[in-house]
C-alpha cells in the first residue's frame, strides 16, 4: 500500500478565495475597477502578492494568468458567457507553467480551483447558446435531440474537457519532484467525469479510472473525503451503465458510507442511495431498509410504495407503481 501523501501547503487557498469567480468580493472588486468595461483596470501582481505575503513575483505568467481571470469575471459580470469562458481558457497556459515552476506544492489548490471554474463557465457558456439558440429559432423549432440544444451548444464543455486533461497531465507529471503536486489529479479526475457524463461520453471516463489505478497516482487516501467519495460516485454511475451492478454496489455503498457531514454531503448521500436502491435490488434482492429509504426526499419518492408493494406482496399495487414510474 502506498503511503499517503502530506497535504499541500496552506497558502493556495488564500489565492484560491482570492480569485474564485464566486467570491462576492471579488466579483464586487472587478465590477468597481473595471466601470462597465471588458477589462479591469489595475495592475493584479501587487494585489496577488499582497495576498499572498509577497510569494507572488512579478512575472509575465503572474501577470497574463491573474489579468485572464479577472477578465472572466468582468464578462461573466457582463453576461458575456462564452468570453468567460474562453477568458479562463487563455488563463491556463501561464498558468501551468507557473504550477510546473514553482518547486512547492502550494498551487495544488488554485488548480483545483481553475479547473472548477472552468467546469462552470463551460456549462454556462453552453446554456447562454442554447437559450439564444431556441430564441432565435421561435417556439416551433425542433434539433430532435429533446432538449431543444442547437448542435453547437456543446462546444464550450468539449473545449473544457481539453483544458481540464492539460490540467491533469500538468498535476500528473508533479515537476520538480514534487509528489504533493499530484494531489491536484483527483478532483481534476471528477471535474473531466462531469464533463464527459454531460456531453455523453462515457468511454474516456475508463481511461481516467485506469489513471487513478495505476502506480503513478497519489495514493487514494491522500485525497480530501469529498474527493474520494465523488470519485466513488461516478465510478458507481460508470458501473451501472456497464451492468456490472456488483462493482456498482461497492462503490456506491463507499460513497454512502463515507459522506463528508454538512449540506453538500447530504446532497452526494442522497444521490448515491437514488441509485443503490435499483443496485441491491438487481445484486442480491435485498429491498431497501428504512434508513436508505428515509435519506432523502427524492429516493423516498421514487422507491417507497415500491419497496411497501413488494413487502406486502401487492401485486395490484406493484403494477401501479411499475406503470406510474414507466419501469
């Protein structure tokens, strides 16, 4: 076994907050300096530096990478999604090779951070095209893909998924020699899952499940349990959809059993008991107990007159649960 890896300097977060494109701040800070315009106009080194107690120097990357992404929030202020997006994607460049570079692990967070914010800016881009898309076409339009998305709505998350593996690659190689840099890679691995399960494109998923397998990944315990319990998720979804439903079973039941306390461990809960239920079903036809049932709203809804159906051996009943669920 592999032993875990020690956790990456506390200062990334510092820079992490700093510049995320959520912080209401910082989004207050660039629509100040920036006046309605498409760029902020102030010098970001000094403000990076200041934050960062001096570590950032004034390089050329510091400069070109810090200035890329507050002219993503600017646009994102602006409502100009897509110019968000691609301002996050010029960011990544000067930004890598400042992560390569630098012989500490302290910008394992920022990247976290980065590929985050691309993530998000990505599917927002697409959503703006698709609503300007369905506008522009009228009510009556159809692209017979159900969901009324132009064929190019997809675009910015497929440009996303190709910055998110530069991302990893970068995390992966740990330059420098530093392994803690590799604690960047797991939540890369989630970031590009949620790529390729929006643009339907599970098989690239296997080749980053072989990644986490493999020899050269930081040891699986090194990472945050939020990580390791979504990764867990997605493996399970990724199992289900190959009917491998006894594999689906252990990596749900990881995910159940290991959820982080606090909202959004709820939420990641619930959605891996939704899909263990059909899973325990399917593996041992074992009907789902009263704590799963009761752990959420939505997995309560869909399988509570199921499971009361089966217990009691109403059949009448079991056909009217089957056919309002369409199953």
């Amino acid at each position: 076994m592999k032993s875990p890896l020690p956790p990456p300097p506390s200062l990334g977060p510092s820079y992490r907050r700093l510049l995320d494109p959520r912080n209401p701040h910082t989004r207050a800070a660039v629509r100040d300096a920036s006046g309605g315009g498409a760029n902020p106009q102030w010098d970001p080194v000094p403000l990076v530096a200041a934050a960062l107690g001096g570590r950032a120097p004034g390089a050329a990357e510091w400069r070109d990478a810090v200035s890329c992404r507050l002219a993503s929030i600017a646009a994102s202020l602006g409502r100009r999604e897509r110019d968000a997006f691609d301002a996050l994607g010029d960011e990544v460049a000067p930004f890598l090779k400042l992560f390569r570079d630098d012989p500490d692990a302290w910008m394992v967070a920022p990247l976290v951070g980065l590929g985050r914010a691309l993530r998000r800016a990505a599917a927002a881009a697409d959503r703006a095209a698709a609503g300007g898309a369905s506008a522009a076409a009228g009510p009556s339009s159809s692209t017979g893909n159900g969901d009324g998305a132009s064929p190019s709505a997809s675009k910015a998350l497929e440009a996303c998924g190709t910055h998110l593996q530069k991302c990893f690659a970068a995390a992966q190689q740990a330059a420098g020699g530093n392994k803690a840099k590799k604690l960047a890679s797991l939540d890369l691995v989630v970031s590009l899952f949620r790529v390729y399960f929006a643009l339907n494109t599970l098989r690239l998923c296997k080749n980053l499940i072989a990644a986490v397998g493999s020899r050269q990944f930081a040891p699986f315990g090194s990472f945050p349990a939020s990580q390791r319990v979504t990764y867990k998720y997605f493996c399970g979804r990724l199992a289900i959809f190959d009917e491998a439903y006894v594999e689906a079973d252990e990596h749900l039941s990881y995910c159940l059993s290991r959820c982080p306390p606090g909202a959004a461990g709820n939420r990641q809960q619930a959605r891996a008991a939704f899909f263990l239920v059909p899973v325990r079903l399917l593996v041992s036809g074992s009907l789902p107990s009263a704590g799963l049932l009761s752990s959420s709203k939505e997995v309560s809804d869909a399988y509570a007159a199921l499971s009361s159906a089966v217990r009691a051996g109403d059949l009448r009943s079991l056909d009217a649960v089957l056919d309002e669920r369409r199953w």
